[in-house]
C-alpha cells in the first residue's frame, strides 16, 4: 500500500479528511499521538515538543543544542512510523523529509482564506454553543498559517506553499470531506504507490540515519558538534568537522547500525586581509 502525508491549512478540513482517509484505507492515522508516543520514548517534555512541532524556534532556541535535539526527535518519530506503512501522517515536514520515496503520497490540503475563517468560526461555536467573534477567528488563521509556514521555512528552507513539495494539491471549496476521501483513497490505491523492498529500505535508511542524529544530539561529547549522518543498508557515514572519533562509538550503539565510516570536513582557511 501506501504512506500518505498530509499536509493541511486550518479550516480547509485537513484532520477530517485524514481520519476518514484512514478508516476507509485500513491506515493508521497520526497527529498528536506522534507527539506524545515521541516524548514517552525519549523521555523528554511533551510540551516543549509540542511547541516546537508547531511553531519555529526562538532566536534564542536556534542556538540551544536542546532544541536540536527535540526537532530531530520529532523527525524520528516521523520516520518510525512512516516504516510501518499504510499510514495517514499530519504534518510535521512530511512532505520534504519523504520526498523522493516512490510510496509516498504527498497532500495539500487547502482553500481560499475566507472560507476556512467561516468553516472555523461555525466549527468552534458549535463546540463551545457560542458566537465566536469573527475577528478573534480571523487572526487565528493567519497566524496558524505563518507559524507554519516559518516554522518549514526555518527548518527545510523551503516554501510550505510550493505546489513542487506536493503529488496533488487539493482545493476543499467545493469538495465535499468525503470527496476529498474518495480522491485520495482512488490514488492511494493505485498500482504506482505499492510499497517495493528497494522503496522500503530507503525509508528504512532515513530513519536510521535519523537516530542516530538523536544520539548524536544527546550524548554530551557530540552535541555541540554539526554532524551530518547518511545510512544505507546498516551502513553509517558521518561527516564533521570534529569529533568523529566520539561520533563513531555513539553511533555503533545505536540499533541497526552494521558499520560506520567517517568523512572528514576541512575548514578552509581564513584568506588573509588585503588592503
């Protein structure tokens, strides 16, 4: 089958598309439960991760080690569970951390502004059984659309808009939920996106990769360090400009990992100053 990652504005209908999606495929669907399943198994705080899996870091968060550390957590978390397959991922960068998989469908799920400020408006009044006030509704949406856009500006340095990072944008203004269902389900299905061993094992690859980067941003003789990790197959290859020999023994404890090699980085020199 296949892994789907959707991508959504708030109001366009998002999260009910993708429960719906799941129950009619079979699939698993994610959203919070991968915030809090992540903190339980790395013992970190659930709020914290919640704030950074929606919204950008601080200025002062962009420098703290702790706040990598969170981050590549949530991406692990991501790629764990996009290994078990047939499932509906909310979110999270999915669509550019499985670029590139030939089993992953990536959605965009949207509408014109004003129609997702009305849809919300009447959602939360009938949560609440009281007028919402349209203005207090309207700030929430933009706002909500510029965290998230900041927030795969700063980590991906890409355009959360960019149809490119997309399979298929969908426009919910005139579809109905369970049309936008019945479009996705149709290509979910579709002999194309059959999950292939050799299609397996990149997603495979990348997660290992990734955690070894959580190991690497938690031991205390790493952390500090920029490391970039690439794994194929059990195979580990670390790149740095230092610490590599502490990066090795970190990553041969983590599962999976058969063999690691090093890449050195040379920094290159100063220029002299020229009058």
């Amino acid at each position: 089958m296949a892994i789907i990652c959707l991508s959504h504005e708030m109001g366009a209908g998002g999260p009910e598309i993708g429960q719906l999606l799941g129950q009619r495929l079979g699939y698993r669907y994610i959203d919070q439960e991968l915030i809090s399943d992540a903190a339980h198994r790395y013992g970190l705080l659930e709020e914290k991760l919640t704030h950074l899996d929606e919204s950008k870091p601080s200025l002062f968060e962009r420098f703290d080690a702790e706040t990598r550390r969170y981050i590549t957590v949530i991406q692990t978390a991501l790629y764990e569970l996009a290994e078990g397959d047939n499932v509906v991922l909310m979110g999270r960068g999915g669509q550019w951390l499985l670029r590139g998989i030939p089993h992953v469908l990536r959605i965009r799920i949207m509408a014109p502004f004003d129609l997702r400020v009305k849809r919300l408006g009447k959602k939360l009044s009938g949560q609440m059984g009281e007028q919402t006030n349209p203005r207090t509704i309207t700030d929430m949406v933009r706002r909500d659309d510029t965290e998230k856009a900041g927030r795969m500006r700063y980590l991906y340095e890409v355009d959360l808009r960019d149809p490119a990072l997309y399979d298929v944008v969908v426009n919910t203004e005139k579809l109905s939920v369970e049309g936008a269902v019945d479009l996705v389900a149709g290509l979910a299905r579709r002999p194309e996106l059959a999950t292939t061993p050799a299609a397996a094992q990149l997603v495979a690859d990348r997660s290992l990769g990734s955690r070894v980067q959580v190991a690497l941003a938690t031991h205390p003789e790493t952390r500090k360090y920029r490391i970039t990790v690439e794994a194929r197959a059990g195979v580990v290859t670390l790149e740095g400009t230092a610490a590599l020999e502490e990066a090795v023994d970190v990553a041969r404890t983590v599962d999976g990992v058969r063999e690691v090699k090093t890449q050195q980085v040379e920094i290159p020199p100063i220029p002299p100053f020229v009058a």
